[in-house]
C-alpha cells in the first residue's frame, strides 16, 4: 500500500560550460532547480509521490515539508554536499534510510 518515488537530475541532465543543466525546472527562475541533488518521496499513491518528489525539489526545504505534512508523506532530501535530512514521517517510516539525516519538524 506504499508507494516511492525520487527526482534529480544525475540521470537526465548534461553540462555546458562546466555547469551541470538538467531537465527539472524551477519554475520560478526558468533555469534547473539546482538546491537538491535529489528527493525521494514515500506515500500512499506512485503517481502523488512522483509528483511530490518533483515539486520538492523544486521548493525550498521548509515549504517542501509542509506539503509532505498536507499529504500525509515520508520525504528525504540529499543536498548538493552530500549531506541528507528527512522529515519525520521518513524518519518514522525508515529508519535505517533516515539513519544520519536529522528529521526536521
């Protein structure tokens, strides 16, 4: 009855410039969200996670938990440094994926 779903732009994406470009777009500049190297997403549907894992990547840290409270899912973030967090339904969910990434309120 779970369903995950992860989006980032390792796979689909390529460089120009020295820049890595890739096909998830902010929509908010136009250019490829480039906070996350990605996100995965844990809930109740695999179309709603894919969609959620999306829109979180696109969407700052704080803003993304909120709309993974309104849905009721389990998200995980990997930041460009390496380092992950995850929100407390992950940390929940998963402990040994969540094991090094403080879980957020």
């Amino acid at each position: 009855g779970m369903a995950a779903a992860t989006s980032g732009g390792a796979v689909r994406g390529y460089s120009s410039g020295g820049v890595r470009l890739h096909h998830l777009i902010d929509p908010a500049t136009g250019w490829p969200a480039g906070q996350w190297l990605s996100v995965s997403v844990i809930c109740s549907d695999a179309g709603l996670a894919d969609r959620l894992s999306t829109a979180l990547f696109c969407m700052d840290q704080k803003a993304g938990a909120a709309l993974c409270r309104r849905y009721g899912a389990a998200a995980l973030w990997a930041h460009a440094d390496g380092a992950v967090t995850c929100n407390r339904a992950m940390a929940r969910l998963c402990p040994g994926a969540a094991k090094g990434a403080p879980p957020l309120s």
